[in-house]
C-alpha cells in the first residue's frame, strides 16, 4: 500500500475535513494523490476556492497539493487508504454521541474494497474503532477484516491556533490490526510526520494513549481551578502562588481557567462512560471534570456579589464580557465555557455583551442563543476576559476605565493584568 501510495497509483482519502482532517489531507497532498471528503457542499465548495472554513489554514496552504475535494460517494471509491477524521462530541447529558464516527464508518463500508485500509483519528474510548466502528465496515461491504482490509488506529493530536506544534512537528502515535498493517500504516504517516512515528502495540493501546492525554490535563487543570476556589477564600492571588511554587524545577505550570473546546472538556467522559460499561465508576476524573464544569457559574457568582456590594440593583447592571471562542486566537467556539458564565449572569438578568474578534455572531447565536456587540459600550460594572486574545493583551488601565463606572469589577480569569489594574477592583482566578 504505502509504495502504491508514494507512486501515486493509489490515492488517499480523509473522510471529514474539519480542524483535524483538513490540515492532514493537506499535508498527504503534497506527497502524493488525495481526496478530501466531507458531507457538506458548501464546506467542499469554499475549500476548492481555497479557503478554510474553520479560519485555520491561510489560502498557500492550498498550494502545490494534489488534493480533489469532493462530497461524492463515487469520487471517493478511487481511494484505496481511508483516514476517518470526524467529531466525536458528548451529549447534553455527557454521554459520548457517535453518530458522527458510526456514519463515516458507513461511509466506507459503502466504498471499501479488497485490500484497502481505513485509519480512524477520531478520539474514542479503548475498543470503539474495533467493537463499534469495524462490525459497521464489515456488514455495508461484505469485507472481513485483516483477511480482506486492513483497519488500524492513529490519535490526531491537532492543536487549534497552534501554529508551532503541527502535524508535522508531533510525534504520530499509529496502530494496526496486524504486524502488516502497522508497518504499512507507520510509513505512510512518516511521508508527512518529520517527528517520526511510535508504533503502538494494539489498537486499544493506541485510543487510551489519545484519551488520556487530554483527561491528564483536564485533572491538573481542574487542581489548579480547586486551588484557586480554596486561595480566594484566602484572599491569596492563584497566579502569585504558582509563580512561586514555579520556581521549583520539577513544578507542572498549570493554571486554572474555563476548560472548553473539543478535547480537554469532551474526552474524559468517553474514558468514564467505557469505565461505567465495565462495572467501574470513576471518582477522580469525575471529580476534576465536575470542578471545571462549574467554573463558568462561579466566576458569574463571584460577579453577581460584586455588583450586589457595589451597585445593588443586578437588573440595571451590565456585564462585558471579552472573548467567546473556548480558547486564545482561535474562532473555534465549540463547547465553548464563556456560555456558562453568560447563562448564569442571564439568570440574575443581567445586561450582558460579548465581544470577540475570532468568533462568528451568527454561529455563537445559532449554538448558544447570544451574539456579538459591534463594539464594547461604557459604564459598565464588571468586564470579564475569559480568553486572553492577542488584542486584549495590549489594553490597559486607561482602556478598562473609560469603560466602566468608578465601583466596576475588572474579572482577569488568566490573569493577565495582575499589577496592572490600579483604578478599578480587580479579581482573577
């Protein structure tokens, strides 16, 4: 497979081209023949023009690659290496939803042949790709596997906004149903991956490695936002606390803050739900995950108090809120925990504006039901700056007084004004 790959007598195909397939397809496109397949029309029509619809990508990064974008079952058919690359979110109940990853298991069940390989990058928990993905390729296409096709695992590790650490520059975790499958999976990924590949040992190896990269720092996180709760109580700043245990050389540089997006606050309930499945019932990451989740109503609580002290009357107040996207210099808004902090201030009805210069008004309106302001008012009694965006980075003191009255709070969750807020209250996680 990977010699009739690098010979371009075979093509590739990744099946959903969101902020992880894209890049990928991308990068394969500039070795060797690709087809990008996604089921929206209107996302293949704005990639053929050259542009990303997830605002990641610039236009060059188009350029010089062997790439046909399609939403057609029949172009997909001339592939012969499959890469699933869809979501794969939880529900309002956090329950892991697998719609997305059991129809693009579909999808190639309906055009895999004899002798082909599928490669899922979706995070799942251990076993999904072999128990529920696989029996779904093995019935639309009559195939068995390793006797037929060959399937195999390789965790994406994609960081939004991250423009250092790249498909290229991480190592590439990569697992496959057999010895063959491995080699050949392995070497295709090397083509594209200049840190090289580690070649797991099963498949199941290769989907707990994914999952618990992200439930790691979902803990630490949730360690630092339990200490911030216990420091405030304290009157100690969280920030001037790690900045000194940071100066011990083996200290873990976690911060607290909103713990959102499509990794961190999404994969620790696929390892829990398959933990409850077997008789187990997580305590610790649990636990971590229960901390981060409620973070966005306590920092609207601890803004609620202020205003009730300083202005009384919650219903007159206004509340600005700088940044919505669940992460610094990105437009990704999914799962996004600035929603939270909107829905409970909404609560007490308070007056509330959000403003961000990566995210989408109508898309934040459509998945949360509010939207942007234009440009930020004044007399405000509290601003809160969830998402250290670059541009927030260069206001200062001036900026946050000409906008607010005299008793406005200024809410500084990653702290990065500490020292410099002089003429108004400020408080940060």
């Amino acid at each position: 497979m990977y010699q009739d790959l690098l010979d371009k007598n075979a093509k590739l195909a990744v099946i959903g081209l969101g902020y992880v397939g894209l890049p990928i397809a991308l990068e394969f496109a500039r070795k060797i023949s690709v087809i990008g397949f996604d089921i929206s029309a209107r996302r293949i029509e704005m990639m053929k023009q050259g542009i990303d619809p997830s605002n990641e990508l610039e236009k060059e990064a188009f350029d010089g690659c062997d790439i046909t974008f399609t939403d057609s079952l029949d172009v997909l058919r001339e592939a012969k290496f499959f890469i699933v690359a869809v979501p794969t979110p939880v529900d309002e109940h956090n329950v892991p939803d697998l719609k997305p990853v059991q129809r693009a298991s579909e999808t190639v069940g309906k055009v895999i042949k004899k002798g082909d390989y599928v490669v899922f990058e979706s995070t799942v928990y251990p076993g999904c790709t072999e128990e529920d993905c696989l029996p779904i390729i093995e019935k639309l296409s009559g195939l068995k596997a390793v006797s037929d096709f060959k399937i195999g695992y390789s965790p994406e590790r994609i960081n939004p906004g991250d423009k250092q650490h790249t498909l290229a520059t991480i190592v590439k975790v990569v697992s496959g149903c057999d010895a063959e499958s491995l080699e050949e999976i392995a070497k295709t990924y090397e083509l594209v991956v200049r840190a090289g590949v580690h070649r797991a040992s099963s498949i199941k190896v290769a989907e707990a490695a994914k999952i618990i990269e992200n439930t790691q720092r979902d803990l630490n996180i949730a360690l630092m936002n339990e200490l911030s709760l216990i420091f405030d109580k304290m009157n100690i700043n969280t920030y001037e606390v790690l900045e000194a245990a940071g100066t011990k050389w083996n200290f873990l540089r976690f911060q607290p803050g909103l713990v959102g997006g499509h990794c961190i606050g999404v994969d620790p309930y696929y390892l829990t739900y398959k933990a409850k499945e077997l008789g187990y019932h997580s305590e610790v990451i649990l636990a971590g995950r229960s901390i981060n989740d409620n973070m966005g109503k306590y920092v609207a609580r601890k803004v609620i108090q202020h205003i009730i002290k300083n202005n009384g009357d919650v219903k007159a107040a206004r509340v600005l809120i700088k940044g919505a996207t669940f992460k610094e210099d990105v437009s990704d808004i999914r799962n996004s925990k600035v929603a939270d902090v909107v829905n409970a201030l909404k609560e007490f009805y308070v007056n509330v504006d959000v403003e961000d210069p990566f995210a989408d008004s109508a898309e934040l309106e459509h998945e949360y039901g509010f939207g942007l302001v234009n440009e930020p008012a004044n007399e405000y009694d509290a601003v809160i700056i969830p998402v250290p965006h670059r541009q927030y980075k260069e206001l200062g003191d001036d900026y946050f007084t000409s906008i607010t009255k005299p008793h406005a709070l200024i809410a500084d969750l990653k702290g990065i004004f500490r020292n410099k807020i002089t003429n108004r209250t400020y408080w940060s996680l």
